[in-house]
C-alpha cells in the first residue's frame, strides 16, 4: 500500500552491549486480516483486539494509541474487538469512537490546507515572534500528513500551479474520504487466561485430572483465526 514503516505500531528491543536494537512490529499479534466490513462488500484491512479479561479499559486505549499513525494512513478499515464477555464490549465502543472513529472521519481536508499554510509561512520565515501552537501543529502534521504525492500537491500548490479548490479534489481523488467500521465478537465458553492458571495453580502437578487449556467452540474457519 506504499505505507513508511514509521506508521507501523512498533516496539524496540535492546540487544546485547555493542549490538544493534531490533525493531519488531505488530509484537501483540492481534489478528490482522482483510474481510468486507459489510455483507457483498469488498474486502478491507481488518485490526483486532483481543480482551484478556483484566476488566478495565486502559490496555484497549493504550493499544488504540500505539495504531494511531496506521489508522491515519487508511481511507477505510475494520477494527473488531474480541471478548468473552459482552459486558466490554460497550465501554470498547465508546473509547474506540473518541480515540478513533470520530477524529479520523473529521474534515481531514480542514487540517491539510491549515498543515500547507503553516508550512509555507515556515518556509517563507515569516514568523518573527514564535507562535507555540503553530510550531506544535507544524510538527504533528509533518509526522501524520508525510509522503511524495502529498509533497507533490503543496509544491504545485505553492507555486500557484493549484488553487485550493483545485487542490481540495486532487486531495479527495487520492484520499477519499474515510470509512471506519467497528464491530464486536464475543467467544463463548473462554475462560479469562489469569482465571485458568489460578485454578491449574491449586491442584498438585501430580493430578492427571487438569483443566483444559483452550475449550473452542467455533467453527473450523472461526478456530483458525483464533489460533487454535
């Protein structure tokens, strides 16, 4: 899809003294699959979530967070979040809808003409008193709106090639506007990862009788997704 790796939600790990630090990505191994949001749909990029149970919405931000510079990229996707209890799945809506959805499917075209002004006025070094809100815009949108064919639209722009009506449907032919969908999928007869091992902890290594360690009751297709 032309996307820089420096969108990728990704984690460092520090090797040895004298090593390299190597960059891993998608280290939560979430599924990640292409599927129609929609019955007869064409199929797009799908996130998932996995709840392990710990009953509070902080990890689920969290990792809302980190996707952040990815789900920027896309002009449509699906997230699905998992659980084995349909009482999350509220509370996982909400959060997905204020971190997510709504600012993402906000007039992106608003925030692109005003990253072009600041920018220009940048280059053409007419800030003579720093303005601390422009500056902090100026560096966020460098990160987010960042790539050749938007480069290639603010130099013709700049140099009067492009209006900025001009400009506005050049934008939405290359970066229609977004469609973000969010559904939910509860799975039924699993336990909570941190409730299995304190059972398996009271009974002696010595018992054959153990609990088991993953009770699917999906469909093969379904079992497949799931890993098990």
């Amino acid at each position: 899809m032309g996307m820089s790796k420096d969108c990728l939600p990704a984690k460092v790990y520090e090797g040895r003294p004298g090593s390299q630090p190597t960059v891993r990505y998608f280290v939560d191994k979430f599924p990640l699959f292409l599927a129609p949001s929609v019955p007869a749909a064409s199929p797009v990029v799908t996130f998932s979530y996995v709840d392990a149970g710990f009953e509070t919405p902080s990890p689920f931000l969290t990792h809302l967070a980190a996707y952040q510079r990815v789900f920027r990229q896309l002009a449509t996707f699906r997230f699905l979040y998992i659980a084995a209890k349909d009482a999350y799945f509220q509370m996982a809506e909400q959060g997905f809808r204020s971190l997510v959805k709504r600012p993402l499917e906000s007039d992106t075209w608003a925030e692109i003409l005003h990253y072009f002004h600041i920018r220009k006025k940048w280059e053409n070094h007419e800030y003579v008193v720093p303005v601390t809100a422009d500056f902090e815009f100026l560096t966020d949108a460098r990160q987010r709106f960042h790539g050749h064919r938007l480069d290639s639209l603010y130099h013709a722009w700049r140099c009067g090639e492009l209006s900025e009506q001009e400009l506005r449907v050049e934008f939405l032919r290359l970066w229609p506007e977004r469609t973000i969908f969010f559904d939910t999928c509860l799975v039924r007869g699993h336990g909570r990862p941190y409730d299995l091992r304190a059972r398996e902890g009271e009974r002696s290594v010595k018992d054959n009788d153990h609990y088991p360690a993953h009770r699917s009751v999906h469909p093969s297709g379904e079992r497949k997704l799931l890993g098990a």
